[in-house]
C-alpha cells in the first residue's frame, strides 16, 4: 500500500529526530516546513527523468485561426497543459495532411523567420517553445487538432491523504524528502548519506523503466558513400576526390 501524505511526514520527522510539532524561530511547525521539503524532492526526481507514469498527453488542443503564439496552460487560447515540463511532440491532425510538427530553437526561428506575419497563413509545421508559451509557423489559418505529448511535474502534496503520483516509488520519495530535510536542518552529514541512498533508488527506479524499442540507422562517414577508387564508373555521385574521376578509357 502506498504511503500518504502524512505517512511521509511521520517518517521523515521521525528519521531526523524532530517531533511534527516541533517549532523554528518563526514559529512554523516541523510539519508544515517537511510539506515543503516532500514537494522539493519528488520535483528533483521529476527533473532528472521522464518517468511513465508522469508523461501525458493532449488530444483536445487547437489552433486559432490567425493566432500564432498560445500558452501552455492558462491564459486566452491555452493548449491545456497541466505541469508541463517540457514538450515531447506536437502532432497536427487533420482530414488532409496530418503531421509531427518541427521543434525549432528560438534563436534559429528568428533567424529565418524574424517576422512571421509577412507570410500567408498555412497549416503549421514548425513549433518554438519559448517561456511557457508555443508558437506556431506558419500562423494557422484553420482551426486544427493538436495532439500534444508532454512530461509532468508531480501534483504537490496538499491533502494528508494524498498518495504521491510516482508509481511503486515511495521508497525514492521518501528518501529524497529526508535529503531535503537535512539540507534545510543544515545537517549536512547526514544529508550526504541520504544523497547518496537517494542517488541509488534513484538509478535503480530508472533502470526499472525497461527498454525502449528502437532501431539504430548508420550514417555514412564523409560526404559521399564509399565506392573503391578503382571504380569511377560505379559512384553515381562523381565523387570529384576520386583520383579517377573524369577519366575516360
């Protein structure tokens, strides 16, 4: 059974010696502060790895038409994101031309496209993500499905009996709580012990994740294929390096 919210903070109080009750300067009690330190931890583990569990994805999104900038999550025309951490693939989807849109650095986009508005409208396929907004090139001239994939930060611990949303990780969560903790208690000895449990579940919960099935393409060292210098007449490129090229018999 997966531990809650105040499972993990009974814990976490308990391994650093502290009651819940206990008091800092400011008057907060133990158990309030280790919420905090809970929510930082399981955001590190979010932020080294794209866990299962955590990736999501978006099928209701759409364009505007003559509207080329959207945010992530709230705000006029929003794609409905919840947490993102970052975008994995945007997909267009429509009855003509469905298609994975191109993920351009910002830099590169306005190099070549400084004013996107001087072209016509089109169906996108380019997509900059800059801030927590999207914008899209061409500007949309129709309104279009989007299928969006996107890893998540984990919902923050509010209620006591909220479970995290990692999946057969409480161990991880727990240990990465107790680092926090330490870190903000200033005990940096124990902290460095618990860094390293953590950085050990941590491995082991990504190892756990399996293999992904891909298969690798082999790209041809050099400009062109290799073809024997021997052989002129069997390089359709005319590889003008060839110390034969051009030779006829």
């Amino acid at each position: 059974m997966a531990l809650d919210r105040d499972e993990f903070i009974t814990e976490i109080c308990d391994t650093v010696g502290k009651k819940t009750s206990a008091a800092a300067v400011s008057g907060a009690s133990l158990e309030t502060r280790v919420r905090n330190y809970l929510n930082w931890g399981q955001k590190r583990i979010a932020k080294h790895y794209n866990f299962h569990e955590l990736n999501k994805y978006v099928e209701t999104a759409a364009t505007v038409v003559d509207v080329k900038r959207y945010p992530l999550v709230t705000g006029t025309n929003n794609l409905g994101l919840v947490r993102p951490k970052d975008i994995n693939s945007i997909r267009l989807i429509d009855s003509e031309n469905s298609r994975k849109l191109d993920r351009w650095h910002y830099r590169k986009f306005d190099r070549y496209f400084p004013r996107p508005e001087n072209y016509t409208g089109g169906r996108p396929r380019i997509y900059v993500r800059y801030g927590m907004d999207v914008e899209f090139y061409r500007i949309p001239n129709a309104v279009y499905t989007l299928y969006i994939r996107y890893p998540q930060f984990p919902t923050p611990f509010a209620s006591s009996s909220q479970e995290s949303d990692f999946n057969d990780k409480d161990q991880l969560v727990l240990t990465a709580g107790i680092f926090e903790t330490y870190l903000a208690l200033e005990q940096y000895n124990d902290a460095k012990i618990y860094w390293e449990k953590f950085i050990g579940q941590l491995k082991d919960s990504v190892r756990a994740e399996g293999d992904v099935d891909w298969e690798p393409e082999a790209e041809p060292h050099g400009e062109f294929t290799e073809y024997s210098s021997g052989e002129p007449w069997a390089d359709p490129y005319g590889n003008v390096n060839d110390p034969l090229y051009g030779y006829s018999d």
